[in-house]
C-alpha cells in the first residue's frame, strides 16, 4: 500500500487547503505531523504510527520563525530538504507541505495564541516567546490543513500539553496523538540538534539520560523530597564539565509547578547546554507504579524477556525492579558510574521501527502519556527500564535480528 | 419564507456543533452573529443582513466574562433573554445559542488569543484585557459554531477591526461582513449600555456624535491637525458636565495609530463617561471626499432631500456641503449650540429597518467601511451629514410615514 503514490509537494497555503479540501470530500482522514525539517527517526516513528490512522498524512516542513528567540538558532538550525522528502515518500505520506515564512506570516502579521502559565515555565523560561510561537503557528497549521488529528512526540512534553491545552480551550476537534521519545543507541533523545554535538561532547549530552536513570532509582528508593532528587540530578549533569544547566525540574505533570514534595505522578524535566546545542529531556514517572511493585518484592527478572501487558507495563516493572536493586547503592555512586558507561543502549536500531511496519505503539490521547513508555518493539527500552542487565539482553536481542 | 420555522434554543456545546454539522451537510450556508444579548435594532440590522446571506442564521447570546475588567459591569450587564428570543424568532433566525460560562470557560482554561498593538489602542488603554478576551471568545465560538460568515457592527470599529486582523492572521476562513452604527432617534449610537442612562444624562451622551459632526466640518474647512481636532472635540464634549471623556483618538484607520497631521483616511473615535454608562462612537473619514466636494464650491442642499447615489454618497455629498457651511461659524459656538438641540434626528424608527425586509446595506468586507455610512433607507441620516435643516426636513418625512 506504501509507496505506490507519489508525495505531493505542497508550498502554498491555497494549493494546501484544495488538497485537505479535496481529502475530506472523498472521506479520507487527515494526520497532520508539524514538524520543522531535518527529520530523524522521532520524526519518522510519528509519520509511521500516523499513517496507521489516517490514509492521508501530511507533514509539514516549517522552520517557524515565531520560535526562535533573538539569539537563537534560527539561521543556522539544520535543513535538509531533499533528503526529508526522500524519507517521507518511502513511508507513504499523502503530501508535505513547506510553506514560505512569507506566506505564513505577512507584514502585519500580529496576532498569537498563547497558553498562560504552562508557557511560562521549564523551557519558557529561558525562551519566554517560545511557545507563544509554537502555539500560534500550530494553530495556524491547523486552520489551513484542517486535518482530524495531529501527532508530536513525547520529547518536547511542554510543547505537547501547550498543544492538548490549546486544542482544548479554543474548542478545536483535532484529535492529538503522541508517541514516546525515540533514542540513539547511546540513549541521547532524538533531537535535529544533535548534530550540533562533536564526539567530545557525547558524555556532557548523554548525563540528561543518566539523570533521568537516577531520578526513577532515587524516587523507586523512597526519595520524596524534590530539592534533593534535583541536587542528585545537579550533581550527576556535573560530572561531565562540558554540561551546563539550563533546569532540572520535578513538577506537576499537567500544570507543570514547581513540586516540594513529589507527588503520584510527577515530572522530570532537564534543559542543559553542551557547546551550541541547547539540549532537553523528561520522564514522566508514576509512584503508584514504582511503590506498588516495590511492594511486591519479587525477585528481579531481565525486562527485555517479559511479555508486553497492558497495566501495569513491563517496562514500568522492570523500572520499579530495578529501581529496588539501585536503591541499595549510593545513588551519586550509581551516577559516576552511569556517567562513564551508558545506561541505555536501547533503540540499538533507531530507524527499524519506521522503514518498515511502523512499531511505535500510538500512545493514548489523554492523559499525557509517560515520556519513558516505550517507543519500539521490546517495551524494555525506556530510560526508566534500563539498568546494565537489562541493556546487555537488549543488545544481544538486537544482535540476533 | 420567515417565521415559519421555529428557532432552536441551543445551550450546550455538543449540540450547537451538531446542529452545524447538520446544517453544512444539507449545503445551509451558516451565518454567526455574536452578541451579548439585550438586543437592539443595531444587532437585528445585523440579523437581519445575515439572514439575506445565509440560510442558516445562528445568534449567539454570551456575556463573556473575558471581556470584562475587574470593575466593571458584568453583573449588571443587560439582560432579557425570553425578550431577546422573541425578537430573533421573528427575523427567522435558525438557532440561538447561549452557552454557559462553564462550559466555555471550564476550570484550568488558560489559552487567549490576542491581536497585538491592535488590543492595547484606544478601548485597550483603560480595558487592557478587553480585547484579548474579545478575540479569545470569537475564535472559541467560531470553532464551535463553525460559521460560512459572521456579523459585526462598526459600532464596535476597534473590535471588527481586531476580529477580522485575527481571522486573516489564523488563516481562517470565514467571511466577515460588517453593518454601519444603528443610532437612536436623537442620534446616540445604539448600544444595550445606553439603559444604563438617566433622561438627564441624555444631553451628555449626545455630546459624542456632536463632536462627531463637528469633526467632519472642521475637516471639510481645511483643518489637517489632529491636535486641532481633538481639542475642538474636547470642547464639545466639555460642555455638558456629566460627559468624562476616556479618550479622543485621531489615528489611522488599520493600525489604529495616532495622527499628528490627519490622512486621507482617519478615523475619529472617542468614549466618554456618562454616569454609570461607557459609551463609544466612530466615524470614518475619506478627506478625499470632502475636499472634493469642498472645492465644487455648489450651492448647499438639504441632504435628506439628496437621491441614493453609488459615488460619492448623498451623505458624503452633504457631509462635505454642511461642513462648508459650518465653517463660516465658530466651531465651539456650533457644538454649543448642538448641545442643546440634538443635531441628529436619523432613524426615527431604528425597528424598522429589521422588521421587514431588512434595509440595512451590507457593508463590503476590506476595507472596514465607514461607521457614518446610512444604517437604513434614508442614506442622508448619517452622523456627518446631518445639520439642523436637514433635520428638520427628516422629521417631517419620519411624521409622513
């Protein structure tokens, strides 16, 4: 069914809204997959697991200008056009659409959409404007694909409720879907930023991982209080003098405030800066989860051998497991050590998932899906999952494929 | 054709986008009209209007809490909801849909959207949350209503102005059409927050569209400093001491910026306290029209004698002429004199219009048109065409009828 269709190059807003126009006529459901180029397998896994819904899909390719504040990266972030196309026919996408900044914003262009508070906070911070910019070029997106429903990954989780908020309150019917991150064999986030990063920089890039291992040890310890699970973190990113912290944040994970006291769902977020790439990850953990299975007390067994099922997930066991074995170490120890050695060497295969079957599991549209869930075929792959037995069968696993 | 179907009284959310869908899918053209409710003849102008381009003609009623500053009228904001159905049932309208404020603006609502620079002009200095509430409601209802089309009075000149910029700049793509100001038979401009008005503040509240008719003279005389005119203006108002003028805005009609030297094309619009009601009003002028018109140097005519023609308009032809001869007078001793006696005495039967074939005149959609074009049958009963012996001749015509 791939692949036999030929992706229809789409640059005007006008020829875009014929084609949607056209789609709906003839019944067919619209994906919308934003994205702004250079696509990498995070991008493609979205397209993969879209086009699973929708016999339709449409990504568009817009470096929004409305972004990017002053000093960023705007001129030189990373484009490769000819290449994303290439990638997006092989996946059987109906049509790509890469608008002029022109178009998309006329002089006089004046109005944004923004979503109070939450745009405020983690990476609104630092990048005050944003996801004003985000929500405002979304929303226009979606006045002119006009598709049924659009997908982002689990990566930008700030971006992603920004859009479901958004969605919500402006009374739109778009379905949004999202999937887990999708990481590099180190276990770095899939980022178009990443190839910023030099080789030198790979171990300052790789503590965001390492800290999120240690977040999921600590809390599955018994450790509540935020200040000190943050200066556990601090001090793992500190190991690698080329990281420079941007935030560490444990936080509600629908209002994105500040927590004193970790509640039952609660998230991990990181910005931290390595050279010129300003780099970010979460995890989204649920206590219920990690004490439930602590309770259990059951002997420890490799995640990469147990079977998916649906609550609680094997990763989120595995997690809870090895979160029991990690608390009887020191946790700044288990730290240095992570920070030599990669904890995960997951996703071994990034792009395998999206160059055939797309294996991403959609995830469910609300609430907000933990960003640790699994993104391929072995549930075992989550940053939370991980610990070196895990990873070792995980890797031989991949071998024998 | 009207009166024959019964209007559908719609609360809640789910049935209003039902009733839209079924609406599109029968091919219905849908026209929104969004008000506050305790509807004037201005509204049903716009109802009326709707209804001649529309098969589908859905009135909003909602008091949007949005739009309200912190200390003002909300509470006490005009409402006859069982009145305002009755009258809507008569014109033919398909639907009202009065939602609850809970139901749009449910617990953790925090998205708006907001029209910069735009927002923060003329009503936005002392409501500087008016207009984002404006624009944030407009786009929630457009999203739920989903309109071919939507109706604004040019009474509110900034807020159509804001709403189209919005609709443009979200590449939305519904048409907005806009009607001149419906004025009472002494002039005010029709607005629900004249009940707010004791007979004695009357004199007052008529000082706007005074100042209104003195700006088109002092115009038409050769007067090209804003802040000439605006001082002319602030005597006018001053002359009744119950008029607290808000503001006089001399600027340009799209970016709404202040003039120092007016332009071909400026918009005067001022709000003045009177009592407990803030009131507003607007022209528009085209100085191309009135030095035109000055130079032909013709003998003056009453301009409720003046026959419809397309260009330039009668009322624009004695707008020009009443201004030539104004300006043989002091200006203040005009308004002074205006003061006492109402100078217009337009739209005797402000109903009228509505009642029956709607006589209204849809407005052309780019450029905003202006707010002292005719609102009804006699095009001469505009703000800047009227003098005292044109009123004259009007009330005797309004007696023949």
């Amino acid at each position: 069914m791939k692949n036999t269709a030929s992706i229809k190059v789409i640059k005007g807003i006008a020829e875009m809204r014929r084609f949607s126009l056209e789609a709906r006529k003839r019944g067919a459901k619209i994906a919308l997959v934003p994205t702004m180029g250079a696509l990498h397998a995070g991008h493609l896994a979205l397209v993969g697991a879209a086009r699973q819904k929708a016999a339709a899909v449409v990504v568009s390719i817009f470096v929004n200008p409305l972004q990017f504040g002053p000093r960023e990266d705007l001129s030189v972030y990373p484009r490769d056009l000819a290449g994303d196309i290439a990638k997006l026919q092989k996946l059987g996408v109906a049509a790509v659409f890469i608008p002029e900044a022109a178009e998309i914003y006329p002089p006089g262009h004046r109005t944004h959409v923004e979503v109070d508070d939450l745009s405020q906070r983690l990476c609104g911070r630092a990048r005050p404007t944003h996801f004003r910019g985000v929500a405002t070029v979304v929303a226009k997106l979606f006045a002119i694909v006009q598709p049924h429903q659009a997908w982002f990954g689990q990566k930008d989780y700030q971006q992603l409720l920004i859009v479901r908020k958004m969605v919500r309150d402006l009374n739109s019917e778009i379905e949004i879907f999202d999937l887990p991150t999708v990481r590099e064999a180190d276990g770095l986030a899939l980022s178009s930023r990443n190839s910023y990063l030099t080789p030198e920089q790979r171990p300052a890039a790789l503590t965001l991982q390492q800290a999120l291992h240690v977040a999921a040890r600590i809390m599955a310890k018994g450790e509540r209080s935020a200040a000190k699970i943050a200066s556990n973190l601090r001090e793992v990113i500190r190991t690698q003098p080329g990281a420079e912290i941007e935030y560490i944040s444990i936080c509600h994970p629908e209002t994105l405030h500040e927590l004193d006291t970790i509640e039952v769902r609660t998230l991990v977020a990181l910005a931290v800066r390595v050279g010129r790439a300003r780099l970010i990850d979460n995890a989204l953990f649920d206590l219920r989860e990690l004490s439930l299975r602590a309770d259990l007390k059951k002997p420890s067994k490799p995640a990469a051998a147990a079977k998916p099922a649906p609550s609680p997930s094997p990763s989120e066991r595995a997690g809870a497991k090895s979160a029991i074995k990690a608390a009887v170490k020191p946790v700044v120890k288990t730290a240095e050590k992570t920070s030599v050695k990669p904890v995960v060497k997951a996703a071994a295969k990034p792009l395998a998932p999206v160059a055939g079957k797309p294996a991403a599991k959609p995830a469910i549209k609300t609430p907000v899906k933990p960003a640790t869930r699994p993104a391929a075929k072995s549930p075992a792959k989550s940053a939370a999952s991980s610990v070196p037995k895990v990873n070792v069968a995980a890797r031989k696993k991949a071998a024998r494929r």
